[in-house]
C-alpha cells in the first residue's frame, strides 16, 4: 500500500519539475509571510509564529503542512513511544497520564478509560481513512478489547454490561475510582466523589464508548462490538426518565449494581443520542424503546440546559457538588458537542441557527475569557461561594486567539477544549459561510498546535503541563480532523488524503493518481482534496458521473484548492482516478 502522501510515479519529468516548482514556490510564499515573534515570545517552548498582522500562525512551518504534522507527531509518539508499566501493560490502558522526562505513569489518580477510548475511536477512524496507516486501529483497537475484557459491570447487575467512566491508577481491572484515596488530594475529606467511588458508573459515557464500539462494529464487522453497542443502548433505555430542572434524563453518577443514584444530574446526553440514531438507523435492537428514550433525552435537553444553560457534570475526576456549588462545575464538552451536533443534524431543531450561536457564544463569554488568579472569583459565581478558582493567571484571547478552559473547577486553557471550539467553529463556517468564525477556528487551531512538541509529547496546556492521553491526543487529534473535513484548503497540498466521511471507511489505499476505498454504507459521501486532477470516479466498478452540484450523485471537484467530493448509492467500493 503506497503512502497518502507518495509522490505520483511514472509522470513525465516536466510535469514533476512544475509540482516541485509549485511547492517551493508555496513554501517559499509562506515562509515570507509567517513572521517569527521576538525571542521573548516563547510560548509552550515554541517560538512564537505571527502573521504580518500579529496574529497568531502554527509552530509548524509552512502552515499548510502544519496540521498534519501535528496529528503525525502524536500518533506517532502513541504508536512508538508509550511505554509498558510494570503491570505489563501500556501506559494509556491503566493510566490516565504519563510523565515527559521517565516516560512513566505520573500521578496517584484516577484514569478515564471510556471518554478516552471513545475518543480515541473517532481519532483512529478518521486518521486512518486520511492517511491509510492502519497501525492506528489496531492500537485503538486493543483499548476498547481491553475495556471490554477488564472494565465492563456483571450481566446480572441493574445496570448490566456497561463500561465503568474510570479507575484506580494502575489497576488492572476498572470498578470505578476509589474516590476515598483521591478526595484528600484536592482538599476534601472522605468519599467526595472524585473518580466517582468503586462500583459507580457514569451513564454518559456508556453512551459515548457504546457509540464507538458500534463504530468499530461498522469497521470490522465484528458482532462483539455490535453486542457490546447494544448492551450499552439497552441499559440506557431501560433507566431513562422524564427529567425536570434538578434530574436529567440519566443520573450523572450511580451504582451501577442497584441503581442507587450517587450525583442527580449531567447535562451530556448527545453520546447517548449519537448511539440512539445510528442504532435505529440500522435497526438492530429494540428499536421502539431506543426511539422514546432518545425523544425523552433530546426533549429535556431542549427543554432545560438550551433554555437555562445549566451544561453541568461531564469530567469524572472533580468532586460531587451540591446544588448551591453546582455552577462551579460548569463546563464547554457539553455545549460544545451539542452544537456540533446540531450543525450536523439541524432537521431535529427548527432554531438551530439561533440555538448553536448561542452554546458558542456563551462558551467564549465562560471560557475565552482571562483567568486571573486563585483569589479572584468569576462575576457569574455567587461571592457567597467558598470555592476560588485554581488557576494561575492566563488570557483568553492570545495573539487573536481564542484559548478555551476546561471548566469552572478548572479554568486552565488547554489544548484539546481549544481545538473542539475551533472544530465547532469551522464546522459553523462550513455550514453558515460566516468567515468570522473561519478566522476564529484558524487561530485557536493555531494555537492548539503549540501544545505538541517536535518529540510527539501533547501538554495539556501551557501552564498545566500534564500531560494526559485524552487531552494531548484522544480528544486532540479527532478536532484536527474534523477541522479539515469542514475546511478543507487546511489540509496540506500536494498530497492525497480522504479528510471525511459520512460512512465509516472500512479499508483505504493511496497509490500515484489512485485511491481505492471501501465504505460501510451503500450510500455515502466523501471529501477528498488530492494532488492530482480525476478523470473518473467509479463506484463499485461503475463510472458516477461528474457534477455541478454537489448535492447529487456523482462527484464534483475544486480545481483551485484540489477538493473532490463524492456522493454515491448502491455501492461500497469507490475508485478516484487521475489517469
């Protein structure tokens, strides 16, 4: 299998002489207009890159390489790097984070295997339909098997075969973290909740990881990991509830073993959707129950946190919090993704124009702002509160960029919550052609990049220097994809890469004016941007026809920018043709 970015083979000597010329002369173009900051500008160990009107470039030069460089180093250091504990397993499997210098597990603290893992599926699925490396399912692959084999609870339990949220550090076998060990090294006394305590699931996230085994299902065909979707949907279903102002639709935390609520209330119900739609889509299941717990999910949804914006409870590792705390635990995951999907799924919402505008606003106004210092609370927290925020003092705008905090219990700017909101920006771009958000995408993907060294190694963040396997790589890499989905021009020129897909690419080969694909789906859509001119698109063999609108079946193509897109029927294998 020839690589994405393999030179074309066979062409003339004057036709490589004119790309060689090309891509020296866009190199050269973006080295003259990348302008290199004062020496005092370093930021995250990187020199600082401004454009001539002082905004903020990649550290990676040229900038059209930029993102994909990226991406390659992370994937690279998870693939060749990691080490092996000395529980004999990989570092990502037990824990939640590593230390730079020993390449070890760096902290006594709770790990997050199933927001990780799910994340790490949409990673994986749309690296490797960009880049055909397959080396990256198969690492994804062994998490979801080991969670699968060591982190799923009993069948006979209430909540039955559904993936715990966390873990003890190192352990083995995930039950929960034992919140009684991790609640002293955040200042609380007994069982607070962090890690949400042995037993205990979080509902959310076996909507999210039951989504990615159904994606992996779709991948392989594998009917452990439909079972496995299934088992999480049913569970799900089953517990669902009506929901009001303090109870949504499913508990944030509960024991799994009798249902025993341990934190009432989570507004994260789009990963339990997401599994909902495309399990009803493929009819496997209990279809009817599927329908009414999604109606009941998305009708609250729309009901309380669009209305009162009450996007609370998402992060495993922060303490269970009262009712008159609960502002403290606000957070951008929920809204964020609650926009993107509404943007990809606009006929569920009459007002989604209005409605996605506002989560995006009100994520910038909360979370693009400066933090100041431990001592300062923030205007829309009661003073009343004992509660200060924790983090040091870091800007909310950096050289036009916006750079975006996880939470209001922990307002550090990081690197994966900034390229999610540049992600939801280029996809509102994409949608609405409202170039402000283009530009606002642009630069925090900029700044994003800065939190990943030449080494492969993703910090959380420029202060928090952690350095966490879902925020430096499981929830970092999958926004760099979606980005280049919506934007495409971003993805780097002169080469062959599928950038998305509406179906899950189940195989995929790059060869010199050649790429080869096959689909889950019959019918589907693609977005490409190549290095060469189609001739002919064939589905299954049979030629589609070429295309003004890219609405129909049959393919179009961006001459200027090199974007083809796809849409097809009845069929599965697509065959791009430059010859």
């Amino acid at each position: 299998m020839g690589s994405a970015t393999s030179p074309p083979l066979g062409e003339g000597f004057a036709a490589m002489l004119r790309r060689s010329v090309s891509l020296c002369l866009l190199t050269a173009l973006a080295t003259l207009t990348a302008v290199f900051a004062p020496a005092q500008h370093v930021f995250n160990r990187h020199q600082v890159v401004l454009d001539a009107q002082g905004k903020l470039l990649s550290w990676s030069q040229p900038q059209e390489q930029a993102y994909d460089r990226v991406m390659r180093l992370a994937w690279d250091f998870l693939l060749h790097t990691v080490p092996v504990e000395s529980n004999g397993l990989k570092t990502y499997l037990t824990y939640c984070c590593f230390d730079e210098k020993r390449l070890r597990a760096t902290r006594d603290w709770p790990h997050d295997p199933a927001s990780t893992f799910a994340a790490f599926v949409d990673s994986a699925l749309a690296y490797y339909a960009y880049s055909g490396d397959r080396n990256v399912i198969t690492a994804v692959q062994q998490m979801i098997d080991y969670h699968l084999q060591h982190g799923v609870t009993p069948a006979n339990w209430d909540w039955a075969e559904v993936p715990y949220a966390s873990s003890d550090a190192g352990a083995r076998e995930y039950i929960g973290g034992n919140d009684v060990v991790y609640c002293p090294q955040i200042g609380e006394k007994g069982a607070c909740g962090t890690g949400d305590g042995h037993y205990v699931i979080e509902p959310d996230k076996a909507g999210a990881l039951g989504m990615g085994f159904l994606r992996f299902y779709e991948l392989t065909g594998e009917s452990r990991y439909r079972n496995a979707a299934i088992a999480c949907a049913e569970a799900l279903a089953r517990h669902v509830r009506t929901g009001d102002f303090e109870h949504s639709p499913w508990p944030f935390r509960v024991y799994a073993e009798n249902n025993k609520v341990r934190e009432e209330y989570s507004s994260n119900v789009i990963g339990s959707v997401r599994l909902f739609d495309e399990l009803i889509r493929l009819s496997l299941g209990n279809v009817a129950e599927y329908s009414q717990a999604r109606l009941k999910a998305w009708t609250w949804m729309m009901a309380y946190p669009m209305q009162n914006d009450r996007w609370i409870a998402y992060f495993e590792d922060v303490p269970i919090f009262s009712l008159s705390q609960e502002r403290l635990n606000f957070n951008q995951y929920s809204p964020m993704e609650t926009a993107r999907y509404i943007l990809l799924h606009p006929e569920y919402d009459p007002a989604w124009r209005t409605h996605v505008a506002h989560l995006i606003r009100l994520v910038e106004r909360r979370f693009a702002v400066d933090v100041p210092d431990a001592t300062v609370a923030y205007p829309f927290i009661p003073l009343t509160m004992t509660r200060k925020m924790k983090a040091p003092a870091e800007p909310g705008t950096q050289w036009g960029a916006n750079a975006i905090s996880e939470q209001i219990e922990d307002m550090n700017k990081m690197g994966s919550h900034t390229s999610r909101y540049a992600s939801v920006n280029a996809l509102w771009y994409e949608v609405t052609q409202d170039t402000a958000a283009k530009e606002k995408a642009f630069r925090s993907f900029n700044w994003a990049s800065y939190m990943c060294r030449p080494n492969g190694v993703v910090n959380v963040g420029p202060v928090d220097q952690s350095i966490w396997f879902i925020d430096g790589y499981g929830d970092y890499i999958r926004h760099y994809m979606a980005g280049l989905g919506s934007v495409p021009e971003w993805a780097p020129p002169g080469a062959n890469h599928l950038l998305r897909s509406s179906s899950i690419v189940q195989s995929i080969s790059y060869l010199p004016e050649d790429v080869n694909y096959k689909t889950f789906d019959a019918a589907a859509s693609q977005v490409l941007r190549l290095d060469f001119t189609p001739r002919r698109v064939l589905a299954d063999g049979q030629e589609l026809p070429k295309r003004a609108d890219r609405g129909e079946v049959g393919w179009t193509f961006d001459p200027h920018h090199g974007v083809l897109q796809v849409r097809y029927e009845n069929s599965h294998v697509i065959h791009v043709l430059g010859h």
